[in-house]
C-alpha cells in the first residue's frame, strides 16, 4: 500500500544529513538512487563523500548547507512512502547467522591465482571465446558457466570476482553447481542464481559515412518521387549504448520468472567510493540469506498450490455430486411416473373389465390381455430387485 508524505526541503534536509541515504531510502521502501533524486529535484544537497565514514570514526564531518532553491522549485517535498513487507522470521533468522559466520571483509587478490577455480576457469574460456557484440560486450552462459555480460576490458576482472566468490562460499560450507544454462549457488539444499554484468551507457548516435550517404539518396528519391517516400523517416538510431565500465551483480531467484516482482533477491553495482569487489562480503551474506527467501517462497508456492489443488480437487467431488443427486432424482422422476403409469393402466383395466360388451367381447378381452401384460411388465419393472439393481446403476 502506497502513503504519501509530505515534507518541508528543511525537513528532509534534516533527514538526509542525519541518516545514511540507504537506511533512510529503506524506510520510506524506495532505493537510495530514487530518494538521491528527488533531493536533486528539490535542490537539497546530500552528505558529500566521505561524511559518514568520517563520523563512524568520531571524526567532525562538514554538511553542504540548505540553500534557498531555485526559481520555481516548491518548498514542499511530497514523497510516496511504501508499505515495506515484514521479512519472514526464518530469513531475519539466516541473515543474523550468516553475519556471524562470514564477519570479516572479503578482499579480492589484485592477480589470478595460479590456479582458478573450476567454475572461474569455464567463465574465463567462455569469455576468451566471446566476440565482442557491435555494442561491445561480450557474453558467456551454457552449461557451468556463470552467466555474465560485460565489455571486454572488464573479463579478466570478473573471472578474479568469481574465483574469489566460488572460494569464499565454498569455504563458508556451500556449493557451487553446474546447472543446464547456468551456475547455481546452493545454501543448505537451496539453490539461488547470480548475474554478472557490466552497466550499459548511452551516447548520442553519430552517423557513419554509409549512414550519411543512404541518407543522402534517400532525400534524392525523395525529391524525384515525394509521394512514395516519408519525409520523416529516421535514417539512424538516436543512442548507442556502450559499456560503462561499471560492474553490477544481481541475485536472483531459479524459481520465479523474470517478470514475477520477486525474481531479483538482491542486487550490489560499483559507485562512486566503492567498487563491487568492496561488497563482496555483503554478496555473501546476501546469497546466504537469499536461499532462506527462495526457500520462503518455494514453501509458500507449494503451499498455494497445494491449497488451489485442494479447492479444484474439491470443485471436481461436488460436480460429480451434484451429477449423481441429478442422475437419482431423475431415477426416481421416472419410477413415480412409472408408478403413477401402473396405476393409471389398473384402474383403465378395472374401467374396461366393469363394461358390458354388445357387439363383441372379443375386442375387449384384447384390451384386458393387453393391459394385464403391461400391468406385467410394470409391476416388474419397479420390483424390489429391478429397483436396487437400477438405483446401484
């Protein structure tokens, strides 16, 4: 559920310069990136780099002050602040015991190793392999092969990354898995996936020499025959993207598709102060904890299912109720009938038997034969063992 709240720049001023833009992003249940953004919008300055680890060690750190904003800029900041959802007892619970187990910083080496890890060596063949797409970046998934996309100056960078990874986790007890199209990363029997990827740029297009001159022939047959060809065409792309340099890592979980809004479990890119190596340690509380979200959610689905099962196996029994209490009430329409039939037939014969015949009597001993039959048949047909072979039918 989305509240609105409504802020003074002085207000929010106070709460940017008093809490780290992360925790205070989190509270509000949006990402620092979009909370940074609307102090921009809104002309407040955020603690320069360096403000909070300089006050983490007691040392005096200089805010940027409050200015009067810009021509046109409102006074009121109004910010939608997100229902965050309470996180399951059992995954508040993996995070405080993945803490205490991995408490030290996690550094990766400035040089390969002599030798690499399995997975790290399948990465580095399948990016050597790759050629560089027209945006430059080169691609590697398949079967053990992490999957990663990243511009060719950052492969060696990213095969040391999951060296370091794959070494970290398996020394924490976990393991690390070839899966059909991937690796996996498994936490006490609950596998989760990690993306490596390299951030993508955008510059404005400049158009090639061939570029230029279909441009210019086109504007020839355009001039020769006005009507067959659009004066507005777009001749070339407006953007190229490009990779940034800037590296990210996104963990997902396997059991959710990419458009589910909880396929991404957690996700750690380079900033300005710190690289993505800087998060290493968080990257593996993070995996840690995030097998206790898939095992959540795996637990949750199953249970949904389970329960849709349930009520469809249910739906299915009362049709088929609902068709037998139909089949016997038809079943007994049809022997009332019948019995009211067999009483009609008795009392015509009763009638026909109490006439006197004057021309012949043998039309009527036809008649008292035939009813007399029927009578037969009737009384038969809605015996005791007829009736219970039918009703069990």
């Amino acid at each position: 559920m989305t509240k609105f709240r409504e802020f003074t720049r002085k207000e929010l001023y106070d709460l940017v310069s008093a809490t780290p833009m992360v925790k205070l992003a989190k509270e509000f249940g949006m990402s620092d990136v979009g909370l940074r953004k609307i102090c921009v919008k809104h002309d407040i300055p955020t603690p320069p780099l360096g403000y909070w680890a300089k006050l983490s060690f007691g040392r005096a750190a200089k805010s940027i002050p409050l200015t009067a904003p810009r021509q046109g800029v409102s006074d009121l900041v109004q910010i939608s602040i997100h229902a965050v959802a309470e996180r399951p007892s059992e995954v508040v619970q993996a995070e405080i015991e993945a803490r205490q187990r991995i408490s030290e910083p996690i550094g990766v080496p400035m040089e390969a190793p002599a030798h690499l890890h399995s997975f790290a060596r399948a990465l580095k063949r399948a990016l050597k392999a790759s050629k560089p797409n027209p945006e430059g970046f080169c691609y590697a998934n398949g079967h053990g092969i992490l999957s990663t996309s990243v511009g060719a100056g950052n492969r060696d960078r990213v095969v040391l990354l999951a060296d370091t990874l794959f070494r970290t986790l398996e020394a924490a007890g976990q393991q690390v898995k070839a899966a059909e199209k991937d690796v996996h990363i498994v936490v006490d029997g609950e596998a989760v996936r990690i993306q490596i990827g390299e951030i993508r740029d955008k510059r404005e297009h400049q158009p090639s020499k061939a570029e230029l001159k279909a441009k210019q022939d086109w504007e020839t047959r355009r001039k020769e025959w006005p009507t067959l060809y659009n004066a507005d065409r777009q001749h070339w792309r407006r953007w190229d993207h490009v990779p940034s340099g800037r590296m990210s890592l996104t963990l997902v979980d396997p059991l959710r598709n990419q458009w589910q809004p909880d396929h991404v479990i957690g996700r750690w890119h380079d900033r300005s102060a710190r690289r993505l190596e800087d998060y290493l340690q968080e990257i593996v509380i993070g995996i840690i904890t995030g097998a206790a979200i898939v095992r959540h959610n795996r637990i949750a689905s199953e249970t949904a299912e389970r329960k849709r099962q349930q009520a469809h196996e249910a739906y299915l029994a009362e049709q088929q109720r609902l068709r037998e209490q139909a089949a016997r009430d038809k079943f007994l329409d049809d022997k009332a009938n019948d019995v009211a039939r067999l009483n009609g037939i008795m009392a015509l014969r009763e009638h026909v038997s109490q006439q006197h015949a004057t021309d012949s009597e043998r039309e009527q001993d036809e008649t008292l034969r035939a009813a007399d039959d029927l009578i037969e048949r009737l009384r038969e047909a809605l015996s005791a063992r007829v009736l219970r072979q039918a009703f069990a039918r």
